[in-house]
C-alpha cells in the first residue's frame, strides 16, 4: 500500500484517479481548495480529506507538514489545473489575452506544480518508491498544433497550452535532478470534465487510466518521460 496525495481532487480526473486508487487498497489524500466540497468528495472515496490550495504556499507547506506527521508519502499526483474560458464556455479570443490571465493559469497549472514538488519532494525521498505523476495535456505538443493536418492545430487557446508545455519542462528537468524518484507526465486525452465544459470524448474512468498506471509504478519504472494509454508520446 502507498501512501498518495492528489490535488484537484474533488471532481473530474482528480475524483476519479482518487477512486480506483482507493479502491486499488492504497491510501489517498485527496486534496481540494473548497473544504465543504473537498471533504465531501473525500467521504465519498474513502479517502482522507486534506485541505490544499495549490496557489497559496502555506496552504501547500501545511498540507507537506500534516502528511509528514501522518507517516510520509510515497506518491504526488499534480492533477489539479485549469482552463480559462468566457461564460458562455467559449474560448477567450488571443486578442483578449492578458498578462494577468496568463499568471492565473499559470499560478495553478505551472507555479502550482513547482510548490508541490517544493514542499513534498523532501518526504518522496524517504520513500523506498517515491512517484510524481504530473498531469499534462497533448495540447502541449508544438508539433501538433503547428500542423494543419492535426486535429489539435485548430485548438485557439493561448495560455493553457502554454502553461502545459511549461509541466513538460518541469517534468524532464525535475526528473534529472531527482534520479530516485520516478518523475513522469501524462497526458489523459480528451475527457469530458468541469475543465472543458464536458466537451470531451472520453469518460473520467478512462482518462484516468494512464494516470492511476503510473502512479503505481514500481522503482524500476520509467522517469522523465510523457505518457498516454498508449504507451510514451515522444517529447
């Protein structure tokens, strides 16, 4: 059994990777900014509730603090992230892109991460296997949206695939400083969450999938890499 923590856990892929690790006979902190919705959602689970915001640093530094007190950790999932869009759940045009929109998302998505991994990597090394799970997003992948021919070059936003190259980065250079702990992102596809107004393809349980995969990899498993069901997504 490994001890895991997961932000953005009170809906969507956060909910989801939370339930079938639970339900997988490991424990789970299931991290959530609201505490009502947060807690609930963890009674739900049968996980431990801990309250996280991933944007404040002492939020961060006394969720590191209460899982340290409660035995340490094996597993950081960095799930949580967000996606900005209008009301109406349309994209925001590039011309409305502000430099203040672009620090909201990036607070989460990016700044986010680096706080987690700040304040918890220090109990991942006392773990026989310590795993960090970075969810990231195909949107992320240059390539793609710079071809015509790839479905994702019609994707228009500007900062969330921005903030997710960023987790790219993150994850390879993070991964070399830390080679004991196996550092890997993933990329759940396109699934139908809160995030993107249900607009996705897949269910929550099967973008969950690569995510609860490589949360569960063993000392010998792969780091610095990027992962969907698939198998490895080229960088």
């Amino acid at each position: 059994m490994a001890s895991i923590i997961i932000t953005g856990e009170n809906k969507g892929l956060g909910f989801e990777t939370a339930r079938q690790l639970v339900a997988a006979g490991h424990k789970v902190y299931a991290g959530a900014r609201d505490a009502e919705r947060g807690r609930q959602a963890a009674d739900e689970l049968g996980a431990n509730f801990i309250l996280l915001d991933v944007t404040d640093d002492a939020s961060v530094q006394a969720a590191a603090k209460k899982v340290e007190a409660d035995g340490g950790l094996d597993v950081l999932v960095n799930n949580a992230g967000i996606e900005p869009r209008q009301d109406d759940g349309g994209f925001i045009p590039a011309s409305d892109v502000t430099a203040d929109l672009a620090r909201r998302v990036f607070d989460t998505n990016v700044f986010g991460q680096i706080r987690m991994l700040h304040a918890f990597l220090p109990l991942l090394a006392r773990s026989a296997a310590p795993v960090v799970v970075n969810v990231g997003s195909g949107a992320s992948l240059m390539r793609d949206l710079n071809n015509p021919d790839n479905p994702a070059h019609h994707y228009p936003d500007i900062t969330y695939p921005a903030s997710k190259a960023a987790v790219n980065m993150l994850t390879v250079q993070y991964a070399k400083a830390y080679p004991t702990v196996r550092i890997n992102a993933v990329d759940p596809g396109f699934t139908a969450t809160d995030l993107n107004f249900h607009a996705g393809h897949q269910t929550v349980e099967e973008g969950a999938d690569i995510i609860v995969r490589m949360a569960q990899i063993g000392p010998d498993g792969p780091t610095g890499g990027f992962f969907d069901a698939r198998g490895v997504i080229p960088w």
